[in-house]
C-alpha cells in the first residue's frame, strides 16, 4: 500500500528588490526549509499483498470550471482559477489512482502586481480531501512530462518583476478520492525592508467540485 508524509509549505513570498524596496519572510508555521517542504515524502509499505487496499476502478477523465478570481489587495496580484481536471489518467502514477486516489489538476492564471519583487509559485496552493483537515503540497514536478504530452503547459514560478500574464497547470495526487476538494492559496505575511511597514499574510480557498 503506498503512503506518504508532508509537512504543509513554508513558501517563499516577495522575496527580491522592486522600485527600492524588499520583503522579507516573517515567519512560517514550519522549521522546514522551502526545499524539503515542497516535497512528499513517499514511503512503500513492507505488508503483504493481501493487507493492501483493494484496487479502485479509475473514473474518467473530466474537466470542470471554476472561474473564480483572487486578489491579493496588498501585494496587486491577481490569480484567476480557470478550471479544474478531474481523474487525470496518469501512467506515472498508475499505482496511486488503482490505490483509490486520484490526480487532480488546477489551471490557473497569473497576473503579478508590480509594487514588490518576489515569486508566486504552484506551493503557494495546496489541497485538502478532507475539509480542511490537512492541506498537502502540488506535486507538478511528478507529472510534468503527462501534462506537456497532453498539451497543458505546466506552471512555472511567476517573479512579480516580469510582470505580464501567466497560465499553466498545477497537479496534486490525491491520496483519497472525494467528491470536492477545497485548495487553499496561501501568500505568507512580509515586512518592507528598511521600514516599519508590515504586509499581512493572504489566504483563499476555492472548492473544486466533482466531475
């Protein structure tokens, strides 16, 4: 039976210099570095053939709309959640989706303020399967190469400086299959270096719902 752990992001948020000024970090809920907190962890359990889960029939593939827009007021960026795919068929990840689990995938669109510097990044999103229990990291990287094959560009670190739009695809894997997902967006809160200034963090959620 495959199982893993996470541990939920500490992102990197407004980091760099833009027109003179620079944020930093004031903290995260977690001592793991941006690095090893994007990552999960997978572990393959040792038990017998016998006490593993009973393998779940994969559902088709479906395409379902969001259309819902965040805006963050203080740093300008604005993040439209386009769409979202249901049941990705994913070879890679075969034994996850036979498992019961599922690969979700989110479009979304970018277009970054220009006041500050810094990123926006696909682990400033995460995913919840069961309500907002526990939220878990993206994980793009594991199917980039499905997601190019079929023809959806995956989504790359937006840096506010460049400004412009951007769009591309996120993918979770999904160890429980449910009905709806919620997937939370989450900018941590940043001082303005070399002044009092404080910027508060920024946090939405936005349902994905069944295929």
């Amino acid at each position: 039976m495959r199982t893993r752990t996470t541990v939920r992001t500490c992102r990197l948020a407004a980091a760099g210099l833009s027109v003179g000024l620079a944020l930093a970090l004031t903290g995260c809920g977690s001592e793991a570095t941006d690095s090893d907190a994007d990552a999960a962890v997978e572990v393959e359990s040792s038990a017998p053939a016998s006490e593993s889960a009973s393998a779940a029939p994969a559902g088709a593939e479906a395409e379902v709309k969001i259309g819902k827009t965040l805006k963050d007021p203080d740093m300008g960026d604005t993040i439209e959640v386009i769409s979202a795919v249901r049941d990705f068929q994913s070879t890679e990840e075969a034994e996850l989706i036979a498992e019961g689990g599922e690969i979700v995938l989110l479009q979304i669109k970018v277009k970054p303020g220009k006041e500050y510097g810094g990123l926006i990044q696909d682990g400033n999103f995460e995913i919840s399967w069961d309500n907002g229990a526990d939220f878990w990291s993206p994980d793009t990287d594991e199917v980039a190469t499905e997601l190019t094959a079929a023809k959806r560009t995956p989504f790359e670190d937006v840096s506010r400086r460049d400004g412009g739009e951007h769009t591309g695809w996120i993918a979770f894997e999904v160890d429980e299959k449910a009905d709806t997902y919620l997937v939370e967006y989450v900018r941590d809160g940043a001082k303005v270096i070399g002044s009092d200034k404080t910027i508060a963090e920024f946090k939405e959620q936005v349902e994905i719902p069944a295929g």
